[in-house]
C-alpha cells in the first residue's frame, strides 16, 4: 500500500538511538594538506591542542576546518498518520 501524505506534523530532536552520540563530536581538519585530528565527543580542546601543535610542527598550515556533527531524528508527531502505523 502507498500513500501521499499532504500534511503532516513530525518533530526534530537529538538522536537518541542506542549507541548514538549523547554530545557533538568535535574535530579539526587542516585546510592545506587536509590532516585531521581525530574526533572526540563532547569535547572540543583536543581538536583545539591539535590545531595548536599541527602549526607548530608544520608552521605555514595556519588554517582549520572546526568540524562539529551532531545527529537529528525525525519522528512523527502527534496527530500524524505515520505514528499509528509504528505503534503496531
């Protein structure tokens, strides 16, 4: 069976999955030979400490990409057809 829903309500909120991150992960990318330092959730100084000691090892690399991701759910909200046919 397949149906267009014209309108219907959803929410937006953190991913709540098991395994998902409870934080953002914080990361650093070098914009001139595009090294990065690695993720880590919820804190952003180790990115920051590798930014630092990337120039210090290769001091024309003064350039970074802060890279946070955080994860979203869609879920259908009340109201919505979509969430009668997951409760069953």
């Amino acid at each position: 069976m397949r149906a267009i829903i014209k309108a219907a309500e959803w929410t937006l909120g953190p991913e709540t999955a098991e395994g998902a991150p409870k934080e953002p992960l914080y990361e650093a990318e070098c914009t001139r030979c595009m090294e990065q330092s690695g993720a880590t959730e919820g804190e952003r100084l180790p990115a920051e400490v590798w930014a630092l000691k990337h120039t210090g090892a290769n001091p024309t690399h003064r350039t970074y990409r802060a890279i946070i991701t955080s994860f979203w759910r869609v879920e259908p909200a009340e109201g919505n057809p979509y969430r009668e046919l997951e409760a069953r």
